[in-house]
C-alpha cells in the first residue's frame, strides 16, 4: 500500500447535496462531488486510506492533496482548468468556458520504466498514486457501476452454455471487493447459483447488507453442498464463504466436483492486494509491510495454484473465463506454460456489443435525490420504448439496486442512443423536472478508450490488442469536444505495464451549452469505440459506423459511400 494514505489520520467525507453551488460553474461542482463522493464511506472500500476500489485505487494522493484540490475547485473560475498528476493538483491554467474544467493523468510511466517495482518506489516516496479506472477519473458510484455489465456476461454465458439462462446451474467465483462484489447478485439475477469466495469477511458482510449476497456460510464444505442442492432445486440462491480461493478450487477437486462455470474477481491484478494462500488476513498485513518482495512472491505462486486449479476444472468440463484481473498473465509469467487455456470475458462475450459503442454508461444525481433518478429512468424508457432489455434491466435495477453515496445509475448505450440520453438530462435539468444537474460519465472497461491486451482488446481480429494510440486519441476527443473533466490513465484493471486508458465525464446543467457540449461528447466518445472496431475489421462495426453516418477515410468498399458524410 502507498505510505501516504496509511500514514493519514482517518476523516468521513460526503458530497454536499442539492442545487446551490459552492463552486462558480456546475462543471466544477460536479467535479468536486463526484471526488467527495468516491470517498463516501458507503460507496469506497477503505476511505480511511483513500482507497475507493480495484486493490489500491484511488482518486486522490494524500489527504493534502485533498484540501488543496477542493480549495482549487472552489475557487475556479468559468474559464479554467485544473491539472491533477496523479491525484496531487498541480496547477490550474487559463483555458475557455468549453474546455474541461479539470484534466487528469493517473499512474503513467514510460514504458521502459512502466514495472510494477518502478511504479511501488515511486508511490513511497510520493510521487505517483494508482488511480485504477473510475477511482482516478472521479466517477465511481459503488458496485452498480459494474452490475449490468456483470448480469450481461453471465446471460451470455447462460446462452451460449446452457442453452438459455444459469436456472439450475451453479457457479463459482471468488473476490466479493468493490466490483466483484456485483457478481453474486448478477449470477441469480441470471436464475443461478453463486458460490463466491472471499478471504476477507467483512468484504461478504457488506455485500450481504447491501443485498448483492444472499447468505454467508461458515464452513466451507457446508457452502458447497447448500451450492449444489439449490442448483438442484432450481433455486436462484448467492452463497458467500470466508475462504482463499485457492482453498475452495482445491477443495473442489479433491472432491470431484465440478462447477458449471467458473470464474475470478479477486485483486490479481495487484500482487500486493492479492493475499497469498495460508495466510490470515492479518499475517498478511503484517508480511505486506515488512516483506514486501516476500509478499509478491508468495502472492504469485498462489495465483499459479489458483489458475491450475481453473485449468483442472476446464478440463473436466466447467465453463471457464478469465473477468479481467490479469491472472492468467501473472500465472504465466510464473512458468504456468497453459494459464491463457481459457478465454477472457471480453472475447467470449462482449465484443459484439464494443461493435456498436455499447459499454457501462452511468449518471449521478448531484441533488443526491433518488426521486431524480426515478424521473430519469421514466423519461429513458419513453425515449426508448423499443428496447425490451433496457425496460427489463432499468425495473430490476430499481427493485434491486441499493444506492451508494450519491443516487446514480447504471445502463449500457450505444453511439447514437448515449447523445440522446445526454440531451434528454439537459431538457429534465432545464424544465426543473430533476432537482439539480446531473452528471454522466462512463467506465473504462470500454468500447474505444481502453488498450488492454488481455481484457479488452484481448484477441482483436486484426492483432491491434497493444496498440494505445486509441485510448490517446479517446482523451484527445473528449478534451476537443468540451467534456467537463477527462482522464488519462496507466495499469488500471489488470496492472502497471499492462493497459492505458482514458475516461470523460461531462455534466447536464440544463444550459444551451452543456446541450451542445454533451452532444458532441456523448457522439464522439462511443464514435471512437466504433471506429476502433471497424478499424479492425469486425463486420458489426462497420455496418454501425454506415448506418451511424460515420467518416471512415479508408473505409474500403465495407462502407456504402454513400451513407458516409461528406
Ligand atoms: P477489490 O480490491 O475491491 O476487491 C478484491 C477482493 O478480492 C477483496 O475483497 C479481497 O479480500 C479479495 N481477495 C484477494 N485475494 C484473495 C484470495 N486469494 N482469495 C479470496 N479472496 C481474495 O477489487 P474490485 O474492485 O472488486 O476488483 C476486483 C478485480 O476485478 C480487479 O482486478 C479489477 O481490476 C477487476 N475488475 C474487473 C472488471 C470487469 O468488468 N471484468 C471490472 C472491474 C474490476
């Protein structure tokens, strides 16, 4: 962990609500809750530390650099813009009123230097801090943010696997964190069985509070049977056990029992986040701070047992899929020759929607009323009375979902869909039918804004996977269009060295210029994840890109001419 959090004394922030400012643009009001809202007790993971999520995410560096950042953002002016380095302010420059009002770089090094040992020195000496995806870019709302996106995988799964959805099915997984966290509630949302495991309890404590986990069971081999017998019973039931994961696979196979599908959410991506098996969580807090080499070590050679295992269970026949923490990667370069034998979940099933600049797309209700986000889901499903699966995923998120912090929610929308979204907050905000602006970003696990090679760009059909140019020109985009704040990041979800990344969040203050504003950046933002897409030569992102009317120069004859502008 980073010394200068550890080293802060504990303070609770909340984001003001309501719709007086306390900044002199909305842009900067936006930007200062939705960083006082990642901190929010009830939506980051150890905001004592300034951890919001993903291992040692964070959105600031120190408690300092919070002062000074909120001090900055008070005081800015309509036509200014405020640079973070990695969670410190550096400086605030004179820029326009359609310019961000802030610009982020998070966790980049050079590539030579890009190692996590590089990135560990210098963040002890304070010089850089990881700002995983949404925590750096100031826009996570708690485990909603990945709920829909986790429930579209497994109903993927449930259909190409089983013929339908998970009803009688059982699944393992393990990390019940910040994001993992959505995959029990996903799993029986899909009709089937979770057994999840996690080594910290409290982790399946809260989530059993905030109704994501149904039940937590005290013994391990009394959590697999109660697994089995509701798949039998065709029950839709999530079980939690306080366990290593490694502990639960092991387990499995001496018993010869084989889970219908398999998977993981558990911090791999970080080796210091990971806590290697026979440790208790307290030993490993302990061996973390005085043997950090020693840690890492014990933590990889873990992962080798914990990707083993997912191969045996492959190959007696679970469904396996690697859910975008880099643990084959780790597993691999510690000598496990087959750790890539399963796929990751973007290939195996999200791809197509990336086609079409689909992806997490997510709002927060600055007035911190839910009745706003009420209004908003109301007003969506007229705007799309077509979409039977939104209508189906908006009634289950309002019976389902808890709030954490700030009322927001969760959708994926595509290129087109996302500016009319964004056009209908402004009109809502406008006439006074929401009580206060709204904000809307989106995660990156992407669609264009992403280079990761063994998650979202795993596999592109034409061998691009490590190219970042992308993602550059995602924040070079969303800065010309006029987005509030925009972030470009290193290492978030699978670790240093291994993906860039950009974010952008633009706010719907109802004025003619936030209109204009989040016309071109909710088009051009999705715009990029298609044109990544065609680029590559999937058939489905071209046929987007022509029926969206999209410029491809060197399109070929994929694209009717005619449909593309001039
Ligand atoms: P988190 O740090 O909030 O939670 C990780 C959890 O894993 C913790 O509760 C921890 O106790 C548990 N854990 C660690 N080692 C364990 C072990 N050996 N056995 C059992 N439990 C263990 O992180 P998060 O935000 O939930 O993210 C989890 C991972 O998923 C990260 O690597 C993240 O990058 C990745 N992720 C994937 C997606 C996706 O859509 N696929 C999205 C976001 C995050």
């Amino acid at each position: 962990m980073t010394a200068t959090p550890s080293n802060s004394p504990p303070r609770v922030v909340r984001a003001p609500r309501g719709n007086r400012l306390t900044c002199k643009t909305w842009q900067a009001e936006a930007a200062l809750r939705m960083l006082m809202n990642n901190l929010d007790p009830e939506v980051a993971e150890d905001p004592a530390n300034l951890i919001v999520y993903g291992g040692r995410g964070q959105a600031v560096r120190s408690w300092a650099a919070f002062d000074a950042t909120v001090a900055a953002l008070t005081q800015l002016e309509p036509d200014e813009t405020l640079l973070m380095q990695s969670g410190k302010p550096v400086g605030v420059l004179r820029t326009h009123p359609d310019a961000p009002r802030v610009l982020l770089a998070n966790s980049n090094l050079v590539p030579h230097w890009a190692t996590q040992a590089h990135f560990d020195e210098l963040a002890r000496k304070g010089l850089i801090m990881f700002g995983q995806m949404t925590a750096g870019s100031w826009i996570y709302i708690g485990t909603q943010g990945i709920l829909q996106g986790t429930f579209e995988t497994f109903a993927a799964c449930g259909r190409q696997h089983f013929g339908g959805d998970l009803r009688g099915r059982w699944v393992v997984t393990a990390g019940c964190g910040g994001m993992g966290g959505a995959q029990p509630l996903a799993v029986t949302l899909n009709g089937g069985v979770c057994l999840i495991a996690d080594v910290d309890a409290s982790k399946l404590e809260r989530r059993r509070k905030d109704r994501y986990l149904d039940e937590i069971c005290p013994e391990l081999d009394v959590a697999i049977d109660r697994a089995r017998q509701a798949a039998s019973a065709g029950e839709a039931r999530s079980i939690g056990v306080a366990v290593n994961v490694v502990e639960l696979l092991e387990r499995l196979l001496q018993r010869n029992l084989t889970p219908d599908a398999l998977t993981d959410q558990t911090s791999a991506h970080d080796v210091h986040s990971y806590v290697p098996a026979g440790l208790s969580l307290a030993e490993a807090a302990a061996l973390r701070a005085s043997a950090p080499d020693e840690y890492a070590a014990r933590s990889v050679s873990t992962m080798v047992q914990h990707v083993q295992a997912m191969v045996h269970l492959l190959e007696r026949g679970s469904v396996v899929f690697d859910y975008g923490n880099n643990l084959r990667q780790r597993a691999h370069e510690a000598g496990f020759a087959r750790a890539f034998a399963f796929p990751g979940f973007v290939p195996a099933y999200i791809r197509p929607e990336f086609c079409l600049g689909r992806g997490p797309f997510r709002w927060a209700a600055l007035s911190g009323l839910a009745e706003d986000i009420y209004t908003i889901d109301a007003a969506l499903l007229e705007l799309f009375p077509q979409d039977a699966a939104l209508g189906r995923w908006l009634s289950m998120a309002r019976s389902r979902v808890q709030f954490q912090g700030l009322p927001a929610r969760i959708c994926w929308l595509g290129l087109g869909q996302r500016a009319r979204a964004g056009v209908l907050f402004n009109e809502l905000v406008r006439t006074g039918r929401v009580a206060a602006p709204i904000v809307i970003g989106r995660d990156h696990l992407d669609c264009g804004s992403v280079a990761s090679p063994n998650r979202e760009t795993e596999g592109m059909l034409d061998g691009s996977d490590a190219i970042s140019d992308w993602a550059l020109l995602n924040a070079l985009v969303a800065t010309a269009s006029g987005a509030s704040w925009v972030s470009f990041h290193h290492g978030g979800g699978v670790g240093i060295g291994y993906s860039q990344h950009a974010g952008q969040v633009i706010v719907a203050d109802g004025s003619p210029e936030a209109h204009a504003r989040l016309t071109r950046v909710l088009t051009n933002d999705p715009a990029l994840g298609v044109l990544r897409h065609a680029d590559a030569g999937y058939e489905r992102a071209l046929d987007c890109a022509s029926r969206e009317g999209l410029v491809l120069p060197m399109s070929g004859a994929s694209v009717p001419a005619a449909k593309v502008k001039p």
